[in-house]
C-alpha cells in the first residue's frame, strides 16, 4: 500500500457520504474507484465494504431493477478482483463469495426498504386517522351546540309567551294611566314577540334535525328523545322528571338508585335541563358499556354549587386509571356545563366501574324562575 492507494481507499469510502442524497450515482462512483484500486494491484478485499454498503443503500431505496443491476455489478467486481489475483486466490471460493454477499446485502437492503416504506405508510395513516378524529369531534361539538340552541330556544320561547300573553292582558285591565301604561304594556308585547321572531329565525339556520333530513327518513336520536320526553312539544325535561328514567333504566337490567343530598334548589328550566341531559346520556353509557350493573345518580345541594354525581359498578373489564378519549356524548356534556359555569369529570374508579361528575354554580336569586321561590332547607332524602 502506497500513498495512491491510501487516496483511492479514502475515496471509495468518502463519497458514501452522500450515498443518501443520490444512492445509485453514489454506488457508481465508489464501485469505479474500487475497480480503480484493483487495477493497481492492491489488495481487493480492504475496499470491498463500501461498495457492498452502497449497494444495501440502492436495494433499500431504489426500484428492483436497479438493484438487481448494482448487486450484479459487485459480483462482476468481485470476480474480477479474483482473476487478477488468480495465483493467490481460490476461484471457487471468490464465486461463492461474489455471489453470497451481494445476495444477503440485497435481501437485507429490499427488506429494510419495505419496512420503511410500511412505517411511512403506517405515520400517513396514523396522521389522516388523528386529523378524522379531530374533524368528527368538531363536528360533534358543533351537533351539539345546534341541539343545545334548539332546547334552550324552547325554554326561551316559553317564557317569553307567557310574557308576551300576561303584557296583552294587562294592557287592557290596568286601570292606572291608561295612555302611558298601554303605550308601555304594547312595548313589552312587541318586544317580546319580536324577540320570538329573531329566535324563531336563528332557529331556522340552526336547526339539522328531522326538518333537514330528505322526506321518509328519521333522525334515531331525535326519535330516542322524542319517545322518552313526550314527544316534540314536550316540555322540556328536568330534575323533577328524574323518576320516569330510572325506572326505564331500572326495565333495562341496571339497579339504578338516586339520593339527593341538602336542600333541593328549584333550578332554572336551561340548568335543569343541562343535568337532566348529563344524568341521561351517563344512565345511557351504562346501558351501553357496563351491562347488568348497579349504577348511583347523587345530586348534592351545596351552598355554592350544585354537583351531580352518576357512578356504576362496572363489568369488571375496563382497567381503571385509563385516559379517556372525549366522545361525542362527553363533548356533549362538557359544553352544556360551559353555559352555565359548570364543569364535568367522566373516567374509571379506583376500584372498578366508571363515574361522571357534573358541578354547576349554585343559582342566584335572579337567575330563579320569576314568582318560584325556591324551597325552604329539608334533610337528605334518597329513593
């Protein structure tokens, strides 16, 4: 080994540095200078690793035809390095070796090549799966806030006709002042009736329930309710009608009690609703998941808060400690706790079983229903 075979042993390794970037002109080059350094008469076998790295490269990232031609090419390289040094060299030795390493560098390069093509394919999967995910739960969210707007236009459009039918009224029997009071009593009226005529439009561009499905088809979820509320005019559910579901989930096959703890506070109808809608949709996953169980709804009246408390005993199977993915139920939830401060809580118990939690500000005077004092302090009680 002379100082230009020490240049040429450099070379053939130092253009694998770019053996990434343009793989089979890379292989071309170091092969080149090996068969460079070969027909100087040096020993072949101390450049034979680059050549045989560079062909791994082109096999795992190159179509097969082109690494089919590179593997040929360093056996063809490596059968010449034993013609030339034919008197040192077992020829068949050399032909089995020109055919055994550029074969295994070929099958472990076409393998690591597919493997990594899988693992691209895998990542662009996963990131298309997590951007679905994403677009359901933000259309979930927007269902639901549609369907939140709907219920509390409902609620909305029932006082304001009480208040719009009382003002008529009271135009015409106030006996005090009658010019200024009915000028007054007409504005209230038509405030009022305005008021239900910009809700009734909103509702309009809102609404995507049975009204916007084609003719013959029934939305099953507005269908679900309608049977369990009463039907469309229904008022809306609250608290006080609490009983009616726990016996339909008491007719399903879960042992489901109810314990109210302080004294009960007469919500208003939008916050009654919101835990009405939270105990129903957790009765509900009990029905779905847990199966024949026991399942415990516990509304606690505290001085500044309200909270809801719905667990179950599980099947048994779910590991507790888990994180849990929001669905569409639980987004549902959460943003009807939004509206009214409130926040919930849904994951496995320590023990076994699952538990949701709702927590709601305590109403104020004013937000309570005109002319409904709220009840005087009473013990628990539990049913």
């Amino acid at each position: 080994m002379d100082g230009l075979g020490a240049v040429l042993t450099v070379l053939v390794g130092l253009v694998l540095l770019a053996r990434r970037i343009a793989p089979a002109g890379v292989f071309a080059t170091s092969c080149a200078l090996w068969i460079l350094f070969i027909a100087c008469g040096y020993w072949p076998v101390i450049n034979s690793m680059p050549p045989l790295l560079g062909l791994y490269t082109v096999a795992a990232t190159r179509s097969l035809r082109t690494s089919l031609v590179c593997a040929v090419a360093v056996a063809g390289t490596w059968v010449y390095a034993g013609l030339s040094n034919a008197a040192n060299s077992s020829m068949p030795t050399v032909f089995a070796q020109a055919v055994l390493f550029p074969a295994v560098v070929f099958v472990v390069g076409r393998g690591s090549g597919r493997l990594a093509e899988r693992n691209r394919q895998f990542a662009e999967l996963t990131f298309q799966l997590r951007r679905q995910q994403e677009e359901k739960a933000r259309q979930a969210l927007t269902e639901e806030r549609v369907r939140i707007a709907r219920e509390l236009h409902d609620v909305f459009a029932h006082h304001m006709s009480v208040i719009s039918l009382q003002a008529g009224v009271a135009s015409y029997v106030f006996p005090t002042n009658p010019a200024l009071s009915r000028q007054a009593l007409d504005t209230i009226a038509g405030t009022s009736r305005e008021a239900l005529e910009e809700m009734r439009r909103m509702l309009v561009l809102l609404r995507v329930g049975q009204e916007g499905l084609p003719e013959g088809r029934v939305d099953p979820d507005d269908a679900d309710e309608a049977l369990e509320d009463g039907g469309a005019y229904a008022p809306a559910p609250g608290l006080d009608l609490l009983d009616p579901l726990l016996e339909r989930v008491r007719g399903a096959g879960v042992q489901a009690t109810m314990e109210v703890v302080g004294s009960p506070v007469l919500l208003p109808q939008g916050m009654g609703l919101c835990a009405y809608r939270v105990i129903q949709e957790a009765l509900t996953n009990v029905l779905k998941h847990a199966g024949p169980t026991r399942a415990d709804v516990t509304i606690r009246y505290a001085t500044r808060t309200i909270e809801v408390c719905v667990t179950d005993e599980g099947s048994g199977t779910f590991p507790p400690n888990t994180a849990i993915t929001p669905g569409h139920g639980l987004i549902g939830m959460m943003e009807r706790a939004k509206i009214y401060g409130g926040t919930v809580t849904a994951g496995p118990r320590t023990l076994r079983g699952f538990e949701v939690r709702l927590v709601l500000p305590a109403p104020t005077t004013s937000d309570r229903p005109t002319a409904l004092p709220a009840p005087g302090r009473g013990d628990a009680r539990s049913r």
